[in-house]
C-alpha cells in the first residue's frame, strides 16, 4: 500500500498500528556501468516485494531519492544535500505521519552515506517521539548473516556499484545495466583497521571520498561476479528480514 495512491479519508480509515515504511537513498555516482538512481531502485525494488509479500500489513510512504552522497561529488551527475538538510526534511515527514496518528515507523536506508545522520534522526526523533516506535534498517546490515553466504567475492568485494548492487540491479532493472562496462575488482587499501566492506565493518571510521576507494573508477568492489540469480537470494534475505521487523512491530499494540 503507496501512502500517496489514497484518497485522506482512506488515511483517516487505517489501522494506526500498521507499520509506515520511509525509504531514504540516494542519487548518485555508480562507475560506467550502473545508473545514478541505482540506489533509489534497489531500495524500490526490495518495497515492492515487500508489498508483494504483506499486502496490507506494511503502509509505504514516498521514497526520498536525493539524501547525503558528498562523498561522491567529484564525479558528474551526483546531487546531494547536507547533513542538516536531510536531518530537517527526513524528520519533517516523520512528524507528518506522527501527526496523523500513526505509530510505528520504519527508515529503510538503501545508500551508506545516509547511515550516520540516520542514527542521529533516530535518536532524536524516538527520545521526542516516547510514545512511538521507530527503527532504522540499512538493508545489507539488516541480511548481513544471510548476505556473507551468498557472496562470492573476498573482502572488499561488496562495497559500491559491486558484486551486489550489481547482482541486483541485473534483476531489478537489467535494462538499465551497461553489461559491456562492468568491470573487475577495485578497491584502494588504506589502514588495516579502516579496510571494509558492507558487511565486514572496519574496526574504526577513516573519512575517504569515492574517487580516493575506487581509485578513480567509481567502483568499489567487483561486479564482474554479479547475477541475475544472486539478486534474487539478495532480494529473498533481505525481505525476509524485512518482513520481520514489519509483523513484529505489527504485532505490539
């Protein structure tokens, strides 16, 4: 169910117990192969399947395409807002749906550089907000014990525009994947305590732009391991897991 496909009386009938689900992504930079608005289609794609799966149970509001990718900027065509902007418009929307009634609420990220100021629009808006729940998931932290087993890269090879974006955008939106530019591994090394990946996490944070990880290509891992089929157990991890948090949050009155 699409928040923006009702009529306000269909709004005002709902269960305000349902789960409302924000997608934050991004629009941004992914090497020569894969589409600035990757990110917003995966985060789109794993909502649909969702849809697919509760019907119902799961109310999903109007994606947020444009969120924090600074970090990107030296290549073309990447927009990106601050910090401060993300964290006044993201939690404006919020308090929309807190206004209508609404109580159980679901930031669903699709893009790594929404994660930090994620964690601060959590805290601040749940310690406002007592009488509501409110989660963030970033859906390769949300798979992660699923994800290591489906990946067939080393470390390093799940990072950006990679074996797994790339697995899944092939499934998602394969019209859109330039097959012929998909290229091998790259990854720039820096401190052993700052190498990571998605789901291996470093053991301390190291600022470094995109151009300075991907060595000047924009890619960050290896897509040339990506499939069609890995998207599909990619998208049946990470909607399982997601499917989860939704009933569990469902199931508290």
């Amino acid at each position: 169910m699409r928040w923006e496909k009702f009529t306000t009386k269909e709004i005002a009938a709902l269960d305000r117990n349902i789960p409302v689900v924000l997608n934050v992504a991004a629009i941004e930079q992914h090497g020569p192969h894969l589409p600035l608005e990757t990110d917003a289609c995966i985060g789109d794609h794993f909502l649909r399947e969702l849809e697919e799966r509760l019907g119902d149970g799961v109310l999903i509001l109007p994606q947020v395409k444009i969120c924090c990718s600074e970090h990107h900027m030296d290549f073309p065509g990447t927009l990106s807002v601050r910090h401060e902007t993300f964290l006044l418009y993201v939690g404006d929307i919020l308090e929309s749906v807190v206004r209508h009634g609404f109580r159980n609420i679901i930031l669903f990220n699709s893009h790594g550089g929404n994660q930090a100021i994620g964690q601060v629009l959590l805290e601040s808006f749940g310690a406002k907000h007592r009488d509501c729940r409110i989660a963030m998931l970033t859906w390769w932290r949300l798979a992660a014990k699923e994800l290591s087993v489906i990946r067939e890269s080393d470390f390093a090879g799940i990072n950006h525009a990679c074996e797994f974006e790339t697995s899944l955008m092939l499934l998602a939106a394969p019209e859109s994947v330039r097959q012929n530019l998909i290229s091998g591994m790259s990854y720039v090394e820096t401190f052993d305590w700052a190498n990571a990946d998605m789901i291996l996490p470093a053991r301390g944070a190291l600022f470094r732009s995109m151009k300075d990880m991907s060595g000047g290509t924009g890619v960050v891992g290896d897509p040339s391991v990506a499939s069609v089929d890995k998207g599909e157990r990619i998208t049946a991890a990470v909607v399982d897991q997601l499917a989860h948090v939704v009933t569990s949050l469902a199931r508290v009155r």
